[in-house]
C-alpha cells in the first residue's frame, strides 16, 4: 500500500512519464473530491496519461470498464508474453486503507469481477490497484486467483459483496497477502 505522500513512489512515476504537474493535479483533483466518481476520475485520468497517452513502449494499452468496474487497463491487441499487463482499477470514497476491513471491502468487489471475468472468458488481471483520495494498494493478482473456486456467493453485484458475502470478506481479512 502507498500514502499518496510518499514520494519515492510519486518521483517514480514522475520520472517515467508522468509530469510534477500532472501528479499535483491528481492531488487537488483528490482533495476537492465530492463523491467516489471524483475519486475515480483523478484517478483514471493519472492511469491513462501513464498507460494510454504517455506510453511510447511498443504495447499499446486501452481503458474499459468491463461489467461495471473502475477501470480495467489491457493490452490492445493479444500478446504472447508470460506475463501480460493487465490491471484491474477500483476506487472508493471514505474508506481507510491502513485497516484491513476496508482493504478487504475493495478486494470482496475485485474477485467478483474476476470471477466474472473468469465465467464470460475475458482475460483476468495480472495486477490489482486499489484506492481512495489518500491511498493507493497495488496487488498481484494470481494470489487471489484460488478465491474464484472456492464456494461464495457469486450470484450477488460485485459492489454488494463485501456487505452480502460475509465469508469471502472473512476470509479476505485474514489473508496475508492483503496486510498492511
């Protein structure tokens, strides 16, 4: 997990591709937010200056929002790598991400649209970015990959699963690979 003020991360991506100003914008866009779609949108805008309009690798990234989610960040086209980029983006309003309910309450919706992903055969994700207007987590995907054979509610909206499907989100809680 990162705080948005720490800034051996900020100078990375700052270095990469993404302006001091552009990371300032996310910050007031952040902190003037009135509701999660603001927090979605400063969002999405940083990942698409970075993944979509910045990108001068030979991968071409396009942003969807594939059964309701955030975000879902992919190659353009099929590619043949081992380990393709493909993230899966859910932004909150309100939560704290230094407690491991509400990390939980973010990743209980990101393995519903796994599993959704997984049932209609779109590519699942390789990385998962979770955040609100003052933290961000990044996780890599494959570790929550056994929660989509496990017997959960699958039948409920992914946005209802951390309050409908209480044993994912136990189950969540106690996972090690969502600590702090």
């Amino acid at each position: 997990m990162m705080n948005l003020n720490t800034t051996s991360v900020i100078e990375n991506i700052v270095k990469k591709r993404i302006t001091k100003k552009s990371v300032t914008i996310l910050h007031q866009k952040l902190a003037l937010k009135k509701n999660e779609k603001d927090v979605e949108g400063a969002w999405r805008e940083i990942f698409t200056e970075y993944f979509l309009k910045n990108n001068n690798k030979t991968e071409k990234y396009i942003l969807t929002s594939p059964y309701g989610t955030d975000g879902f960040i992919a190659p353009k086209e099929n590619i043949s790598l081992v380990f393709a980029l493909r993230i899966l983006l859910e932004f909150k309003d309100g939560t704290n991400l230094t407690r491991s309910y509400d990390r939980a309450r973010i990743m209980a919706q990101i393995i519903h649209y796994m599993k959704k992903f997984r049932d209609e055969g779109y590519s699942e994700p390789t990385v998962i970015v979770g955040a609100d207007e003052n933290q961000a987590f990044v996780l890599y995907a494959p570790h929550f990959i056994k929660y989509l054979d496990r017997n959960y509610n699958w039948s409920i909206p992914p946005s209802a699963a951390y309050k409908q499907d209480l044993k994912l989100m136990h189950d969540l809680q106690e996972d090690k690979n969502t600590a702090v």
